[in-house]
C-alpha cells in the first residue's frame, strides 16, 4: 500500500511551507526533550514555565534561522550535503539568537527574562539534538522513498564496484538513485591495501582475491561488476579483471571518462558493457608531438583515400598540428561529404584551410590537376583497396589502386617537389599469399626506389607498415557483432588463425610520427603487441554479450577465404630491424630495388593490366614480387607450372 501511495504520487512534492511548519514542530519536541535531559528525568525538579513561556521564543528564533539559511526550501526526497548544511547553519543562527537574547534579558531587561533567558546547557543540547533529528529525518525520508518507489517485481541487481575512490563513490550514489531498475551495492573492491578492510557509508571495501571467491559470489548472489577507475588503469590490469569476471560469468560493465559525462553528471545509462575493443587496446602511446607540430604546422598536406578509417583519422590528426591546407581527397563522394560535414562541426576554420576533393588516383590527368593547384609539401597516401578476398577476385582493381595508383601518386610527388611522401601499407605485404598483399609489397618496392633515385635532392618516400585496425570498414568485430546480435552462428575461417590489432587513433599517431622522424627511403614497422587468436575473441565476445557458448549460440569454422593466411608477419625472412628514437616503432632493414629494373617490371605489369586475363595479370605481379606465393587461390596454379620449370 505504501509502495503504491508513493509511485502514484512520485511527481508531488510537499509545499516549502508545510516542511517549514514540519521542522518548527520537531524544534518544540526537541526543546521539551533538552530540558528533561538537562535535568535527567527528574520531572518534579523541572521549574515551572521553563516549557510554556519560552517555546514562543525559542520557535521564532529557529524561524528566523531557517528562514535566512533557506533550509526548508530542499525537495526532502533528494537531500544531500548542502541541505544538511543549511540546516546546521539555519539552527546556529537560531542559537546565537537566543544565546544574545538571554544575555540582554539578564543584564538589561531582566522583566523579560523569564521568557527570553535560557540556560546555556539547554541551548546547546537543543541545537545538538535539533541538528540531528532534522538531517536525520530527511534522510529517512529519501531513502524510505527510493526504497518504496522500486516496484517488487524487478529483481534488485547485486553489484560490486571495482574502485574505492572518487568515481566508485559516484557510481555508487548513482546506482542509489536510478529510479528504473533497483541496485543493491553488495562491496566495493580496491587493489590499495590501505582501503581494505574499511568501509564507505556502510558499504565494505575488499580484495580482489576475497572478492572473486567462490564463497563470497555464491553468498553475496553477485550479478554485476562495474569497474570505475578514472585513474590510469593499465590495460593488462583492466582485462585481467574482466577475464577474473567472465570466468565466474558475471556481467561486467564500465564508468566512462569524466570528460564524457552529461554535464559533469554521470547517469546509469553511461555505464556500458564492456566491448571487445576496449581489452585489446594498449597502453597509450607517447607521441613527440612537438616533432609532429614542427613537421606540419604551415604545410600543406594532401591525404589520398581520405574517407576511409585510416585517411579520415589522419586528417582529424593532421588539423590539430595548424597546417596551412589540407586537402582531402576521395573517389568516394558519399563518404568525404559526410566527412567533411563532421570536421567542419569539430573545426571552426575547417571551411578556411580545408579543401574536399573527389578524384581517383588512377586518373593520372586528374591527380596532376590536384597537384598543380595545391602544390602539397607533404603527401600521406592512404588510398588503397584492402580486403584479401575481394582483391582474390579482382585483380584489376587491386593491381590499378594499390600499385598503378600509388605509381602515379608517388611521380608526381617528385615532379611538384614534395618533401615527404608517407605510404600506409600492410602486414599483408610481408611475404604476400594474395593479390592484396602483393600489390601493396609491389607498392612498397616501387616508392623505396624512387626514393633511392632522389635521394638527397627530391622527396624523401616513407613506408609504414601495420596490421589490422580495430573499428576499420570489413573489421572482423563488427562482423561478429552483427552475427551475435542476429543470434548466430558466428563464423571464424580457422580455429587457429591470428591477427595482430591496433585502434585508429593509434595507427594514425603512428604514421605521423614516423612520417616526421623518416629521411627518405625507410619502412617502418610498428610494434603491434600479441597477436590474438581469432577464435579466442569470439569467445570472449560471446561472453561479453551474456551468452553461453554452445548453448545460446555457436561458432562455425568456414575454412580460410582465398589469399588468407593463418599468421601474419611484420618482416619477410630477409628483413631485419632497427630501433628508433621511439620503442613503438622500428626500421626494417630491406634490399632496395633497381629503379630501371623495376619500372621494366612494372611497364610488364600495366601491359598485362590492359588486357582481361586474370592469370597473366597475376603472373605479372608474381614475377615483381617472386616472395609471393598464392593460398587456397585459382592463382595457385601460377606456382605450380614455376616449380616445374
């Protein structure tokens, strides 16, 4: 009945009025209550008209008070801190009233004093109890309130939260408060030795290891973990805690930056599950961004293949370093308008120094054009197409965009006497078992040999190499997502099969950095960290979106695509590396091409792009690059009749 009187008037609050006449009742009780005190219950010595004559007085006093500290003015329901302190500071001022009242009354109006006088020890175990029995009571109220408005039939969520410290205090005051679905905080866990063992507002702070007992989840009845550290959690750290809580299937959730928070207010509705994404980032990496800054302040910087994942993030980058222009180039019309509608919301001199493009790099004419208006002094060349099976399938357009394109790119970078040229390219380029791969090594060749033909008077080419970036267009996390949402099966092409993985962001900080520290001629490679096993992050994933594998949904092994490898490799077998000022980030030591050899080569290559032959196109290719070696392919046939010869 309770429960009910009180949802059907959760959106009532009681007049400021009412809740004044409400405390200056409990002011009177709370008077009568000293003065027995003061005289411990000894009713019969209590002088006469110690009660009668002076409530009048003591009630107008505590009016007064309230009224200059505004204390009854609070919704009773939501009292916090500064409602407590209104009403300490509203019953002091009533104290000095009185105290100065007393005083005057037996120094100077002492007619007055029999009702204006009051003894010291009574004012203070009045104030005292005044004090206390109001915050007491408003606090009663509200949490009575939140403890009625849950409706029974929601089952309360049992949740530990992962941090003792500020944010875990504010989570949990915002779980207390989630009117939606009803939380009960069952402890709080620190790593700190120092917190162990304490309390906050009641609530126990313990362990790691007591707190992933089997004995103390099946007492407790866990459901959830919220992990809410602001600090600098290491990543090793944070997916050690979220793999302690799929071990015992508990829901594991995540407090965001402060700095995503509504309004500095953090809302239930901001803690999300934790994504397979956040445990397979690393640790930040630390940039020169004073090298950077150098490097691109006042250029003017074009960005081929500017809409897809790695070029846009680029260019988000690049306009942070105050270049004179950047141009932004794409064949891909729909996607760099929708580019350049998101940056000029971010950017407010976007329009002045930004330029959006369409063009293909194919397009010799066209891409000289670009170059004639924009004169650019540093080229990063993202375009390319990239995904393995599609390229299986069309040679052409891989072999006319990654190699061709890229020729034509690179050409004129050295005609308008640009400084650098930076190209993004793969992994997949290491000992390539498919087209996508070989065009992009065919690329590699092609740029580290110009280079080598302009060395020390024209631009310096710079090559970096990485492997797959989480959150790019075909990644495989995505994919999988849309599997599991759709209730499965999820497919993995092998169960052994791995892959290393880096985010966007810090793909692109890469590139940057090692397109400033490069001279000419170099291809760097990036420390990508562990590779992961695909099928292990399918079961993560399942894990991550509360189901059981086998049971709710299932994995399905497909067999490996066309051109795709089971591991991929950073270095061939004949590279080597060397360290830079920077640990992320290495040379790899390769054998530069002749140029008038290769560009023979490539003269082959474009001949064959010209007719409609598959296999003579692919031939081409292999012939540039002999390291590549075709896998579950039709272009394994190629290898075949060379190993007869």
């Amino acid at each position: 009945m309770i429960r009910k009187f009180i949802l059907r008037n959760s959106d009532r609050f009681l007049s400021r009025w009412i809740v004044l006449v409400f405390d200056l009742f409990i002011v009177i009780g709370t008077y009568v209550a000293s003065v027995i005190l003061r005289f411990n219950f000894e009713y019969l010595d209590i002088p006469k008209g110690i009660i009668g004559d002076k409530i009048p007085v003591i009630a107008c006093a505590y009016l007064i008070g309230f009224a200059i500290a505004r204390s009854h003015i609070g919704v009773i329901r939501h009292t916090g801190v500064s409602d407590a302190w209104n009403i300490f500071k509203g019953s002091f001022i009533a104290v000095i009233i009185l105290g100065a009242l007393s005083t005057l009354s037996l120094n100077f109006f002492q007619p007055f004093s029999d009702f204006l006088a009051v003894s010291n020890s009574i004012l203070l175990i009045h104030f005292l109890l005044n004090v206390v029995i109001l915050i007491g009571t408003r606090f009663l109220v509200k949490l009575l309130y939140a403890r009625f408005q849950t409706s029974h039939e929601v089952k309360a969520t049992r949740v530990m939260i992962y941090g003792a410290g500020a944010s875990g205090i504010i989570t949990k005051n915002t779980l207390f408060h989630d009117t939606s679905r009803e939380y009960q905080i069952v402890n709080f866990i620190d790593d700190n030795p120092s917190k162990v063992g304490k309390s906050i507002e009641g609530i126990p702070i313990i362990s790691n290891e007591k707190a992933f007992s089997i004995g103390h989840l099946e007492k407790n009845l866990v459901d959830q973990v919220i992990i809410s550290i602001q600090s600098a959690l290491p990543n090793a750290r944070r997916n050690q805690i979220v793999d302690q809580c799929l071990q015992q299937n508990l829901q594991v959730k995540v407090v965001p930056p402060v700095s995503s928070w509504i309004q500095g207010e953090l809302s239930t509705k901001q803690i999300k599950p934790v994504r397979i994404e956040d445990l397979l980032e690393r640790d930040p990496i630390v940039l020169d961004s004073e090298n950077i800054s150098r490097e691109l302040r006042g250029k003017r910087i074009l960005v081929t293949g500017a809409a897809g994942s790695i070029g846009s993030e680029i260019v988000r980058q690049c306009l942070h370093y105050q270049p004179e222009q950047v141009v932004l180039l794409d064949q891909a019309e729909s996607a760099l308008y929708e580019l350049e509608l998101e940056l000029k919301g971010k950017f407010k001199n976007f329009a002045d120094i930004a330029n959006c493009v369409i063009g293909d790099v194919r397009d010799f004419s066209r891409m000289r054009r670009i170059f004639d208006v924009f004169k650019p002094n540093i080229v990063f060349h993202a375009a390319a197409y990239k995904h393995v099976p599609l390229m299986e399938d069309n040679p052409y357009e891989a072999v006319g965009v990654n190699v061709l394109g890229t020729k034509n790119v690179a050409d004129l970078a050295v005609e308008f006497n640009a400084e650098k040229f930076v190209m993004v390219s793969t992994d997949k380029a290491v000992n390539p078992t498919n087209v996508m791969g070989a065009t992009k090594r065919t690329a590699e060749l092609y740029t580290q040999s110009l280079g080598k033909k302009v060395e020390g008077k024209g631009t310096q080419f710079i090559t970096t190499r990485f492997g797959n970036v989480l959150g790019s267009n075909g990644s495989v996390i995505p994919v999988f997502r849309r599997q599991i949402a759709k209730g499965g099966p999820i497919t993995v092409t092998h169960r052994e099969i791995t892959r290393y993985f880096m985010t966007i962001p810090e793909a692109c900080n890469l590139v940057l950095e090692a397109g400033c520290m490069g001279r000419g001629g170099e291809i760097f490679v990036f420390d990508m960290g562990e590779s992961v096993k695909i099928y292990d992050l399918a079961k993560k994933m399942v894990k991550l979106s509360g189901l059981d594998l086998g049971k709710d949904i299932e994995i399905v092994e497909v067999g490996l695509r066309p051109g795709e490898k089971l591991y991929e490799e950073l270095l061939t077998g004949k590279e080597n590396t060397l360290p830079t000022h920077h640990k992320k980030i290495m040379i790899a030591q390769t054998q530069t091409l002749n140029y008038s050899q290769l560009l023979l080569a490539l003269d082959r290559l474009g001949a064959a792009h010209q007719g409609s032959d598959n296999l003579e196109l692919v031939r081409a290719l292999k012939s540039v690059v002999p390291e590549y070696i075709s896998k579950n392919s039709v272009f394994e046939s190629l290898d075949l009749k060379t190993a007869l010869k």
